[in-house]
C-alpha cells in the first residue's frame, strides 16, 4: 500500500507504508522508450518499425505472451495492440534527482532516500 504518493509528468513517485521510495516512469514516447530499451539491452532494430511493431518484437525476444521485463523496462501489448512502457528505477535517490531538478526543488544531499522521497511527494502535491 501506498502511504502517500504524487505524479509529476511521466514520474510517479510512491512513499509506501513502510516508508521505502517507489519511483515509476509511464512513457508518453513509447517509440522513444523501445528504442531505450533496445539500445540498453543490445537489440538491433529498424527505425521504420512501427511502435507496435516494435513492442511486439521487443516482447518477443525478452517477454512471454504480451510482456516483457527487459532491466527496469516493462513492456506491455494491451488488448487493443496499443504498447505501453514503463521504468522502475533501481537507483532511486538518481531519479528522484531527476525529478527534483525537473520541478525546481532543492534538495539537501544529505537527505537520505527515504527524507528525499517524502518531501519530494509533499513538495509536488503542494504541501
């Protein structure tokens, strides 16, 4: 369960209630995001592939059914053929830097994830 959380763009950040720090990316690129995802993994690609295209192969060769884990990508065919995205970082305090220079707050290095990860969800939920 989530105790508090925030969406700031693509991220979504999470203070579950043990207090860890959840950080998600929902791409709204999602051919840029496969492309991520190929160049990461190593797989070569077309740039004339469709984003559908594209997902499928990507599904293909690192999935099973309609999703693939390929690191911290996710990759999913929904029912209707549409391909959606998604990051979860394993560097959390990285993306939390990330979104923190993005939206303009300061942060305190010495914050460790768990301080950054709260007051970042306070400061985007305007608390």
């Amino acid at each position: 369960m989530a105790k508090k959380s925030a969406i700031s763009g693509e991220y979504i950040v999470t203070v579950e209630d043990s207090g860890s720090i959840k950080v998600c990316k929902i791409y709204d690129n999602v051919k840029g995001s496969l492309r991520e995802i190929a160049e990461s993994s190593g797989m070569a690609y077309d740039s004339g592939w469709t984003t559908r295209q594209f997902g499928a192969k990507v599904i293909k060769e690192y999935g099973a059914g309609n999703m693939a884990e390929v690191g911290e990508y996710i990759v999913v065919k929904e029912s209707s053929g549409s391909i959606s995205t998604f990051r979860t970082y394993a560097n959390t305090i990285c993306a939390l830097r990330e979104i923190a220079a993005r939206v303009g707050f300061a942060y305190d290095s010495d914050w460790n994830t768990r301080q950054f990860g709260s007051k970042l969800v306070d400061f985007l939920n305007g608390k």
